[in-house]
C-alpha cells in the first residue's frame, strides 16, 4: 500500500471518519509513515474537527502538516456540501490548494489517506462532483460502508457508480459500530462481499471494530 487513497462513504454518518483514523492507526502499527488529509472540511472554521478524531483515534499528536493547514488546505464554517457551504461563506472552492497539498503530502509519506466530504456524489463545486474529482486525479477508493438497514442499496448504487466510471476499488470497510440486527449485518455483508469479488476482483472487504475514541 502506498500512494493516495480516496477514502468515501456510502452516506453521511457511516463512521467515514472513524474509519480513516483506525486504518491509520492499523498502517502506524506496521510501521508505514502515513498521514491523513480532508478533501474539504464543512462545519468549522480555524481547524478541521475530523482531523482533529484522526489523531485521537491514531493516539498521536498534530502533525506540523496539520498546524500548516496541509492536512485541511480548505475549511467552511456551514455544515453542508462543499458547494453550499463555500456559497453561505462567500468564498470559492479551490481545487488546486487541495491537490497541491496532496501532491506535498505524497512527497513526505508513503501513504495519504484522504477523506472526502460526504459520498461520491456530494457536489464539490456546482460543476464537479466529488466522483469527478477522484477520476481527474485517478485515485484509488476505499469506500466505508456498514450492516445497518439500508446500507445494502447505497452501498451498491456507490460500488455501481465506481464500476461506471472505470475507477479503482482499493478495498471496502464494514463498520459494524453500531452492531443493531445480526441478521441483517451478516446478510449484508454476504451480499456486498459477494457484489466485491464479482464485479472488483482485486478488491477486498475489510471489517472494522467497534473503535474506541
């Protein structure tokens, strides 16, 4: 594993987050030098709160790159999609500060996990989703997902828009925090596993804990 991994969710609220933190905190334990970024951070204004829950999860402190903002190159204050909230705070979206953060990121690590904001199709600007995005800088996924009910049909519909756009599925994370129906957690996990070794041979299903913040 080494390069940027996009990390996605199948909805907001699916522990996108708490995931990227614990596959940081998995990487750290084998010893790889690895670093997390957000894509675009809503919600905030002097720092990014989901930065902030990597380092938590990880038991580690800022990084320089989080002090210089590398790690949140782009921050809003309104809890929406990027395009909405750039809109309330008056201020436009910029791609490039972000991708050169994490061209400079790659430079110094051997893994970049970046987390997006929301799912593949939350709207960066009005004119580029965020799916547009991972293809312009073809980036593998890792898409977070979980056994609660309903998760089957967005899960499918996430793993179909992949599929459509010829992007690559690095690997899928199955939350199973919080563990509700065991029927239905084991049904789905057969169902999206076995969508995964159809239609991403390459790609694998990884089942995340309960993580302890």
């Amino acid at each position: 594993m080494k390069g940027i991994y996009f990390i996605s969710g199948i909805d907001t609220n699916i522990g996108k987050s708490i995931a990227t933190g614990w596959l940081a905190g998995q990487l750290l334990n084998q010893n790889v030098k690895v670093i997390t970024q957000k894509l675009v951070q809503t919600g905030n204004k002097e720092y990014s709160e989901d930065i902030e829950l990597h380092r938590k999860i990880m038991k580690i402190n800022m990084f320089p790159e989080d002090i210089s903002k590398l790690t949140a190159p782009v921050i809003f204050s309104y809890p929406s999609s990027p395009h909405l909230a750039a809109k309330i705070d008056k201020k436009e979206l910029d791609i490039d500060a972000i991708t050169l953060s994490s061209k400079i990121l790659k430079e110094r690590y051997d893994v970049v996990l970046l987390e997006g904001a929301g799912g593949l199709m939350v709207p960066l600007t009005p004119d580029l989703l965020t799916i547009d995005y991972i293809s312009q800088q073809n980036y593998p996924i890792i898409l977070v997902t979980s056994g609660r009910l309903g998760s089957i049909n967005h899960t499918l519909l996430s793993l179909e828009a992949i599929k459509n756009r010829n992007l690559k599925l690095y690997s899928v994370i199955y939350n199973l925090s919080p563990y509700t129906d065991e029927v239905i957690v084991q049904d789905s996990l057969k169902i999206i596993d076995q969508y995964i070794r159809k239609n991403f041979p390459e790609a694998f299903l990884i089942q995340m804990p309960e993580v302890t913040i």
